[in-house]
C-alpha cells in the first residue's frame, strides 16, 4: 500500500507561488481550478482569499454565506454544531454547477438582519478559471472531492485570539460554542494528510 501523501508546509508569503505552481500543473488544463481555504476563525482567511483573487481573478466564494446554526447559544454538542455550522449541501450544489461550467446562484445569510433569514436578492457567479471556497469547514470531507487544492491556513493561536477580540470587540457565549465546533472539527480530521498545504501565516 503506497503511503499517504503528507501536506506541504509553507510561507505565508510563498503561497500565491504555491498556488500558481499548482494551477500550472493540474491534469485538466482548461477546466476550472478549485481551492479550498480552511483554517480557524481569525487566522486571515479573507486576507489571503483577497490576495489569490487579485493575482488570479478568482471568484471567491465565502463560507459564511452559507452559514445554518442558527441565531442563539445552542444546548447541542460542540459535534453536533460542528454538523449543522454550515450547509454544505447548498455549498455541493454551488461548486458542482460552476464545476459544470454553469452559472450558480445562492441566497447568503443575512449577517445584519441577524435574525435567521437569508438575503432577499440573490448571488449569481459565472465560472472562472480559478474558483475559491473560503472559511470555516470548507475543506470538510463532503465537499473534498470537488477542490484541486486544498489549504489550511494557520497562526499562532495567540495570534488569531487578538485579532477575533479587535474583530467582534468582545467574545461572547454564542461566539465561544461556534469557537468549541471549530476544534472538535479540525481534531478530527488528519491534519498532515487531508491539506495539500498548512500555510504559516
């Protein structure tokens, strides 16, 4: 049995490099390239997501969008809400029409009504050549065989602390249960195997 590959360890710096070597050498030339950023809250997702899309002109496509946990502090397991956090399934189907070089619409949560709804007017993408899902989970094992490239992005943890309380201000009940999920869902998967890269940021 051939072993398993282990994930590239990389700079922050080099990883629009990395990411264009990957591109130049992907078996489909000419079909669109898919990336997934995972990585906790606060280590710069976004940040970098802008990055690849300026060099690129990537869609970027972000996981909050897609966000279903639900506007209070949950009594469930932090399992549990690592489960519901975000439907992947709307995301599934998004990423496989723009696979399919179609067009793909999504009605977004509504982060400023805050109350449950999604937005009133859609999202509608058309395929690029490079296509990025970025944020918590985007990386799961439902969505993995639709990404080209995936990243997991990291820092310090003391790091990322200091920019999610510069971020939200302060760090509530209902951002800690959303915090435990994000461990209990990183804890299970294989970290040096299922990334192509851990990006040190």
């Amino acid at each position: 049995m051939a072993a398993e590959k282990m994930s590239s360890i990389i700079g922050i710096a080099d990883a629009p490099t990395y990411i264009e070597a990957a591109f130049a050498s992907a078996p489909n030339r000419g079909q669109p390239f898919f990336i997934a950023l995972d990585g906790r809250s606060g280590v710069g997702k976004s940040t970098l997501a802008n990055v690849v899309s300026q060099r690129f002109d990537a869609l970027v496509i972000e996981g909050d969008d897609f966000y279903a946990g639900g506007v209070t502090v949950r009594e469930d397991s932090p399992q549990s809400r690592a489960v519901a956090c975000i439907d992947w399934t709307r995301q599934r189907f998004v990423l496989t029409a723009l696979r399919n070089m179609q067009q793909a619409s999504w009605r977004s949560f509504d982060w400023e009504a805050f109350d449950g709804r999604l937005a009133g007017v859609a999202t509608t993408v058309e395929p690029r050549p490079v296509v990025l899902l970025e944020g918590v989970y985007s990386a799961r094992p439902e969505l993995f065989d639709l990404f080209d490239l995936r990243l997991l992005l990291t820092v310090p943890n003391e790091v990322r602390i200091a920019r999610l309380i510069e971020r939200e201000e302060v760090i509530g009940e209902w951002e800690r249960q959303w915090h435990e999920a994000e461990e209990v869902y990183f804890e299970s998967l294989h970290m040096s195997t299922h990334f192509d890269a851990v990006i040190s940021g």
